[in-house]
C-alpha cells in the first residue's frame, strides 16, 4: 500500500512528532526527539561532509525537520500529495545553496531508514516497512529531482557598500551583487557572510 497505508503513515507521524509529550527518554526528553537526534548523529557518522551544511548548533534545525516530516505524513494521511510534492521541489532548490550534492542525499536516506526501522523497532512489519520506505523515497527523490532540474545559479554573491542604522531596530545594508537578483516587493531572502558561515538570516530587498 505504501503511501496510501494511512494506519502506517500514522505511525511515522507519531514517531517524528517533536510536539508529542508521551514516550519520554531517561535523560527527559521526548521518545520522537530522540528518534530525530538518532538520525543526524548517524547521518554525520556515515557521511562528515554533511556536517558541514548545518551551524553548529542543531536544536533548531531538529525541531524544523520533525515539523516537515509530520506536515508530510498529515498531508499524506489526508490524501494531499500536490502541495507536499511541490514544497519539497522548493526544498531542493532552495537547499543548493547550502552545497547539497547527490552523495548527501544518498546518505540522508540510508541514515533516516536505518533510524527510523531501529526506533520503530516491533511495530516493524512489511506494511510499515513499505509506507515508511516510500515516504522516504519521496522526500528524496523529489528534492534532488528538483535540485538537478534547476538551471539558475543556486546562490548570489555581493559586496557591502554602505550599512546604515535608521533607528535602532532597522538596518539598512546597499550591496553590489555579482549579477541580478529578481525577487517581489516583501519578499525575504536568505543571506550569510563570510565572517559566520552556516548562519542564515532573511533580509528584505528594496
């Protein structure tokens, strides 16, 4: 049954939901964060290079995965596969960025099944076994899909002309980019320097 297993996915849902309060460690925490911190200990285990495309600090980034992975299993559950399908395109693109390679998403894969049929542990059936493959397929076969597909520079560099302070809680930075940036008024991009790498922050171009 795979994706359409509903019972299954419900499984999957749980064992990732960061939110969820049952099923708590010794040490305090949440059996479902547990699962998450498992995955990228393992992923970085396997692949080091990984590592790299994250800030030092994982809390965040943990707690943002588990949220996608029980978005995904709610929309899966509910038969609602355009908009997960087309989030998780603008997930790949928007993760060139970061300098994802293909070799990344291999080792993603193997370390989150690997994570996912050990914590799951009895509950792992052949029917469970296919839905949860298949979720994890999908997460990675459409991201790198849509990451391979994409013809436009994956990022843009720029230099600093001028910062301003208008008032305390507004920054104003001019830059010149290596090359035209299209983007909407109020839209936000990401940005980060040199002097802090791996840390994100969305302006907003004027």
């Amino acid at each position: 049954m795979g994706l359409e297993d509903r019972q299954s996915m419900r499984v999957l849902r749980d064992a990732l939901d960061v939110g969820r309060v049952s099923g708590t460690s010794s040490s305090g925490t949440s059996s479902s964060e547990t699962v998450i911190g498992d995955f990228y200990s393992r992923w970085f285990a396997i692949d080091m290079s990984a590592r790299d495309l994250f800030p030092p600090d994982l809390e965040k980034q943990r707690h943002v995965f588990g949220e996608a992975m029980r978005w995904l299993c709610d929309e899966l559950i509910a038969q609602r596969a355009e908009e997960p399908v087309a989030f998780l395109a603008q997930l790949g693109r928007d993760h060139r960025k970061y300098g994802v390679t293909p070799e990344h998403y291999a080792t993603l894969q193997d370390a989150l099944l690997t994570t996912l049929r050990r914590a799951l542990g009895d509950r792992w059936d052949r029917r469970l076994g296919e839905a949860v493959t298949d979720v994890v397929e999908l997460v990675v076969g459409v991201m790198s899909g849509a990451a391979d597909a994409e013809t436009s520079p994956p990022f843009c560099d720029g230099t600093v002309l001028e910062h301003l302070r208008p008032t305390r809680d507004i920054s104003v930075i001019r830059l010149r980019m290596d090359h035209a940036v299209a983007y909407h008024p109020g839209q936000y991009v990401p940005v980060q320097v040199p002097q802090w790498p791996r840390r994100w922050r969305y302006l907003s171009p004027a």
